[in-house]
C-alpha cells in the first residue's frame, strides 16, 4: 500500500527538517556537502528566510506523515531581501563569530564564485516571485513536484504576482521537465565555470519563467 500523500503550508516549525532536505539535495538532487559541508549554515541562508518574513508561497509534502519534500518561494522581492538581510545579520554573523558553524569556509568560498561567476535571471519587474523546489531521493518519480508547484503558482495568483522566475542548471535534467510540464520556459541560458571545482567542467545555467496572472 503506498503512503499517504499530504500537502500543506510550510511553517517555522517545519525549519530544521527542510534544513536537512534543502542539504541533502542541494547538488543537482544529491547532497551538497561536496561544496557546502556545514549543513546549518547551509540551512539558515538557503530556507530561513522564507519562513521567518521572506516566503508566502511556500508548501511541503508528507508522505505517511513524514515532510519529504518542499516548494519554497518568495512572491515579494523586496520582502525576501530584507528577511535575507535580517537572517545574515541576527543569525549567521553572530553564530560565524561565535564559531558555532562546525566547517563554514568552503560554503563561504562558494558563496564568492557565485557573486562572481552566477547565472542569468529574469526580469524583476516581469517575473518577481521566485522558487526553490527539492524532493528526497525516496519521493521522486511518485508525481509529487507537479502538485507542490500547483498549489505555489495558485497562491502567487491569489497573492497577485504577475509572473515567477527559478534558476537551475541543465545538469538538472529531471527538473527541467517537471518545470516545462507547468508551463515554464527557458528564459536565458549561460555557462558559468562556478561547478568546475566539483563537477570538473563548466555547467549552462538557466533562468525559466511562467507568467501568474
């Protein structure tokens, strides 16, 4: 018997375990302690912001009652980055000095290559919203990224956003097609050498768009 599938709102409390998913997938569907080994400090800037005054748009499945997987997004902007702002200085700063991130310099190196060598975005004013969508290993391939990006683009349309942008790579082949099935599409395209430490080459990333409203 398969297990219930259960979609809901994403929540503060729900913060630690997508943490560990956002980590455990966050290269290319793999775990991403190769380039970012500090999972907390991975954590705090890639999801607290979207639950602590920067998402809206944010949902997660369980299955048999157990969260595996998450669509986060932030409909506003500016709201997103005065959340970021607020993250980096109330918590990473302090816990950085403190020397509460058990292996934070590589992540930190990361973080510098994609200032420098980051990919294409779209229009802001067009597309202002933007999502991060991750599914464990055991909830893939079960039809559950559609819905997740269901209900995340009929909550931009409530909240009146005009059109959505995401950023991924064509090393991401999976993704590419459950986006292009909910009308996205491939809005810019650039090869970055911001993979080639880990992945040995260059990567082409992308910037897809769907309109909402």
């Amino acid at each position: 018997m398969s297990a219930q599938v259960l979609y809901r709102s994403a929540e503060p409390r729900d913060e630690r375990l997508l943490g560990e998913i956002a980590h455990a997938t966050g290269y290319f569907g793999d775990p991403a302690t190769c380039f970012f080994p500090d999972l907390q400090l991975f954590a705090d800037l890639w999801v607290r912001p979207y639950l602590h005054g920067g998402g809206g748009a944010s949902f997660v499945v369980e299955l048999g009652g157990e969260v595996q997987g998450y669509i986060l997004g932030a409909p506003d902007p500016d709201a997103y980055r005065r959340a970021v702002v607020q993250t980096v200085q109330q918590r990473v700063l302090p816990r950085l000095l403190a020397g509460q991130y058990r292996r934070p310099w590589p992540g930190l190196l990361y973080l510098l290559r994609a200032a420098v060598f980051g990919g294409p975005h779209a229009d802001p004013e067009t597309f202002p919203a933007h999502l991060h969508l991750n599914l464990l290993p055991i909830a893939r391939g079960r039809g559950l990224s559609g819905p997740l990006l269901e209900l995340h683009l009929a909550r931009l349309a409530e909240l009146g956003a005009r059109g959505v942008q995401l950023s991924t790579t064509l090393e991401n082949a999976a993704a590419l097609r459950t986006y292009q099935r909910c009308g996205f599409v491939i809005s810019g395209a650039r090869r970055t050498p911001l993979w080639t430490p880990w992945l040995g080459r260059p990567a082409v990333h992308v910037v897809m768009t769907r309109p909402v409203t």
